[in-house]
C-alpha cells in the first residue's frame, strides 16, 4: 500500500519536473524571439527608410523655377513665326520705245502677276533681356515684324496681251523686267494693305495663348521700334 502511494508521490513529481522544463523552454524560446525581433527592428527600419529614398528618386515631385532662359529657349524654338499669309495679283505695264513711231519701235507688254506675300515675326531674334517677369506680370519686348516672303507663283501668272513694233524683235529681256516688277509691287500692295500690322497682332494673339499654356496668365507685349 506504501509503495504504491510511492510510485504515485513520484510520479506526479516528475509531471511538475517536466511542467517545468516545458515552460521554462517556451520561456527562453519567447525571450529569444522577442531579442530577435529587436535586433531585427533597426534593419528593418532601415531597409523601409532606404525604399522610400529610392521611390523618392524613380518619381520625384518636380520642382519649377521660373527662369527666362528657359523662355528664350522656347520662344526661340519658333523661329521664323508666319502669323499672315496675303495672295495678290497685280497687272503690270512694261514698254519700251514709246511715242509717235511706237507702231514702229515699240514694245509693250502687259502681264498678270499672282503672287504670295507671307509675314511674321522672326522669334529668333529675342534676348534674354527681352523678358521679364514682375508680381505675376509677363513682360516681352517682341522684334518688329517682317516680311519673310514676297514671291511670284508662276504658274498662275502670265502675258494677258503683247504689241512689238513691225519694224523691231521683240525685246527678250521685257517679260522679266515685268515678272520683276510685279514681284516688287505685290509685296508693295501687301504693305499698303497694313499686313505688318496685322502679323504684329496675330503674333500676339498666338504668343499669349502660348505663355497661358506656360503658365503666364497675365503677359504685356511691348514691339522694337525699327531703326
């Protein structure tokens, strides 16, 4: 009867001995665990801290500096900016020898000049300088307008009528001294007809949309007086 109350003593002694080692081994592995963990922490922070820099440098957030050179270079990408194009035709009187024996030794011709006359404002022509930017206010000094092309279409011009004298050849030179001067006051009826002007304010119209589109709302053109 002793001995089994013996066995039964010890038995239970050795479940509070292994209770013991059990918790004293999740215990440890716990501790273990959370010194891990806190070893860890420093570099996960840092990995997290270094992926932010490096989505920080594929997408950064822009930055805008007004600058004017930045303006010139833009402005100066337009180059040559034709803002009107006129289509003229001119009739154009070329004689020689003219007067009582004109029957004789004369030679006339009248032609008809169509011709294309396009003007604008040559960008390239504008210096830093030409710029400035004060409380919101875009100021730009544009170069004088010009005209860039005052051409003869051949095709559609031509010799409405001819006279030579019986007694002369024709003269081989009269056409183009005509075609010449039909050239010349085409571009004059242009002018007369104030194209610069009106390519001054196309200019305008244009450049302002464009600076609106930079970003300028509010832009004063000021225009280079012609020496």
């Amino acid at each position: 009867m002793n001995n089994n109350r013996g066995s039964s003593i010890f038995s239970i002694l050795i479940l509070i001995v292994v209770a013991a080692g059990v918790y004293f081994i999740v215990q440890t592995v716990q501790q273990t665990a959370q010194q891990a963990q806190q070893a860890l922490n420093p570099l996960q922070q840092a990995n997290s801290s270094l992926q932010t820099q490096v989505s920080d440098m594929m997408h950064p957030t822009p930055t805008v500096i007004p600058d004017p050179v930045t303006y010139i270079t833009q402005v100066r990408a337009l180059a040559r900016l034709e803002t009107i194009q006129y289509s003229v035709e001119k009739v154009v009187t070329c004689e020689v020898n003219q007067g009582t024996f004109s029957f004789a030794f004369g030679d006339k011709v009248l032609f008809v000049g169509h011709g294309t006359v396009i003007a604008g404002i040559d960008m390239s022509n504008i210096n830093p300088g030409d710029m400035q930017l004060a409380n919101g206010v875009l100021t730009v000094k544009l170069p004088p307008p010009e005209i860039f092309i005052a051409t003869l279409d051949n095709d559609k011009s031509y010799v409405y009528s001819r006279d030579t004298g019986v007694l002369v050849k024709p003269d081989a030179t009269l056409e183009t001294t005509c075609r010449q001067s039909a050239q010349d006051e085409i571009q004059k009826a242009a002018l007369g007809d104030g194209i610069l002007n009106t390519a001054l304010q196309n200019a305008e119209t244009y450049l302002s949309r464009f600076f609106a589109a930079l970003g300028y709302q509010n832009t004063i053109f000021q225009v280079t007086p012609v020496d």
